[in-house]
C-alpha cells in the first residue's frame, strides 16, 4: 500500500495552519491540538493495515531509520523496528550497551557520528530529560523521541490516545477529542515521562486530567499544568472514566521514596474493589511494563470488557508509523506533501 495520507478536512485546521510543520517530534508540548489530531488521523490507517495478513509496504523503501536506545526498552524498540520494517525502510538498532557511550563518549559525539551515517530518521530513547532535543539539534534528519528521562514520551501518549479512542468508538461513545472525559493518572507521576506526555495530549484533546501519588511522588508545581492532585485514591477514582496506572519507575528513584511495596499496593494498588469507585465500565490502561500486585492487581489488568492494554500496545505499531511516515516525508519529497501540508 502506499502511503497516501489522510487528506486534511479542512475545518478541523485554524486559518493558514499546516497539518505536521515540524521536523522532529520531541514532546507533546511542541503540538498544537491540530497537530495531534492529525497524526491520530494518520495512524487510523496503519490500524487497519496492520491488521492485514500482508503488512508490508514500501512507503519508506530506501530509507534508513535508527533506533538508538540508551536506555533499556522492550515494547517501544520492538515498536519503532516493526514500525519501520512494515513501511520498508532498512531499520538498524544501536543499544547503548554495545555502543562507544560505554567507553566515554560523549552525547555530542555520538550524535555526530549517527549524523554521518546519513540516517532519513533517528528515534532516540534516552536516561536524561532533554538529551533528545540535544541531539535534534546536532543532526541534519528528524528527530523522535522515544522517551527522554523525566521528560516527555509523545508517541506513548499518541497510542494512548488512539487507544482510548478505539476503545469508546467500540462502545459507540466514539468523537474526535475527550471532551467531557475524566482521566486517572495514578502512580509514580514525580519519575514519569508519560504522565508529563499524557496531561498535555490529554487535556489539548478536551479531557479533565486528575492525578495522584503519595507526597513524595507528586512533583511540585504540577498542577500549573491544569491538572487537579489527589493523595487520596479513593478520592481520586470517585466518577473517573478512566484509571491510567504507572509503574514505580524505581531506576530514576535516588533513595526511599515509598516504604514498602506492600503498604504501596495497600495506598495506591487499582483493585477490583477501588474499580468500582470509577464510573460504571471505566476503562484501564498501564503503557507498561506492568507491576501486578504492586500498582495494579492482575484481575483488574486482564479484565476483557474494561482493561484496554494489550490495545495500547497494538496501537503504538500504528502510531509510529504515521510519526515516522509524517517525519520523512519532507527527505523523501513525497508527492503532494510540501511544507507540512497536502497540497
Ligand atoms: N514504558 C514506559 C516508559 O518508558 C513506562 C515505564 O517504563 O514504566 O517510560
């Protein structure tokens, strides 16, 4: 299948805005609610596609995408790889582990090294908040953000979004944004690259965002972002349309910041009884990897008609191939496409 787009409908665009004017995609704070809707629109047709028994196609054919990690992942490298390989683009993956970072490289450098192998894109998933816009800024090809420290993780709040979507369009609640949604976010918002992602796609798409952690993990401030902050779980859940829950990301942590994960679990752990307190079919989500028993108990996470996890997954192949579908069409002069917009 080539890769047509999806035509803008022109009344979803303000006056003289482009659809995707950007070369890199580093945060969701760089989107304009326009922007996001279009590479939700976007990625409508990789669901389909990806759910053909031929899912290759040869929009990206020539190109050459790396991903390199600098930091441990499991679904969002095997996302972006088959993401590129289904658009038929040669994906080649540099872990960190295996890389000359281990022998005292420096970001600079390495970006310039990747620089010159003349890649058409680089995702990059890094430990330290802002080292991916360092290194958009050292090199000639977009730029994604595959999850940079602290700091923002737009393509899993895209697949978040599109995953939500799917989910209320099966129940026949199904519309454009969330307005009118109440959103959960529950768990280690402090140390959360997709907490940050998810409040600002989130509420540019019309939701209400409420979040809650113990003290400790709550990071000052952050209700300047517009969302309201719970201690209180129970609190937190009353009438929500959606619990979102969030691993203790236990690698950023320096030093105790819960007492046990049992007294955690007992606080803040989605049971099937805290559940309840949500409105009726409230639906689940976790970006994973999962804690069960921890911050969400198993048969709350594998409940058919309510958790929608395994569909955040299979949206995030979709999602990334219209970002990386979007990002190269300006390298590969994609006919029709100029400036960021179908012309
Ligand atoms: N996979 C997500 C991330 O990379 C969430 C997590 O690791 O808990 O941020």
């Amino acid at each position: 299948m080539a890769s047509t787009g999806t035509p803008n409908p022109p009344g979803r665009f303000p006056a003289g805005a482009r659809a995707f004017p950007h070369r890199d995609l580093t945060g969701i704070a760089q989107l304009e609610r326009h922007e996001i809707l279009f590479l939700l629109a976007e990625a409508e047709q990789w669901v389909e596609f990806n759910r053909r028994a031929d899912k290759h196609c040869d929009a990206l054919s020539g190109q050459t995408i790396i991903n390199a990690f600098f930091e441990n992942s499991t679904r969002t490298l095997l996302s972006f790889e088959i993401a590129g390989k289904r658009l038929g683009a040669d994906v080649v993956n540099m872990h960190a582990a295996q890389s000359s970072v281990k022998k005292g490289e420096t970001l600079i450098d390495t970006a310039v090294t990747l620089n010159a192998m003349r890649a058409d894109a680089i995702v990059i998933r890094h430990g330290s908040s802002g080292a991916v816009d360092l290194i958009a800024s050292k090199v000639d090809c977009p730029v994604l953000n595959a999850g940079d420290g602290q700091h923002e993780h737009p393509t899993q709040a895209l697949l978040d979004a599109l995953a939500l979507r799917h989910a209320l369009e099966a129940r026949g609640e199904g519309s454009e944004d969330f307005t009118g949604l109440t959103v959960t976010i529950c768990g280690d918002i402090l140390h959360s690259r997709v907490a940050r992602s998810n409040i600002l796609c989130l509420q540019a798409l019309g939701a209400s965002v409420r979040l809650c952690a113990p003290p400790a993990l709550m990071p000052a401030g952050v209700e300047a972002m517009g969302a309201a902050t719970f201690a209180d779980f129970d609190a937190a859940l009353d009438g929500a349309d959606v619990a979102m829950m969030l691993r203790l990301q236990t690698e950023r942590m320096s030093g105790q910041f819960i007492p046990s994960a049992r007294e955690y679990h007992h606080l803040y752990g989605l049971t099937r009884a805290r559940l309840d307190r949500c409105a009726p079919d409230a639906l689940v989500m976790h970006p994973g990897p999962m804690n069960r028993g921890v911050e969400i108990d198993s048969d709350v996470a594998d409940m058919l008609d309510r958790s929608i996890i395994t569909r955040q997954v299979e949206m995030g192949v979709a999602v990334r191939m219209a970002c990386l579908d979007v990002l190269t069409r300006r390298g590969r002069a994609v006919p029709g496409w100029n400036d960021g917009q179908w012309t």
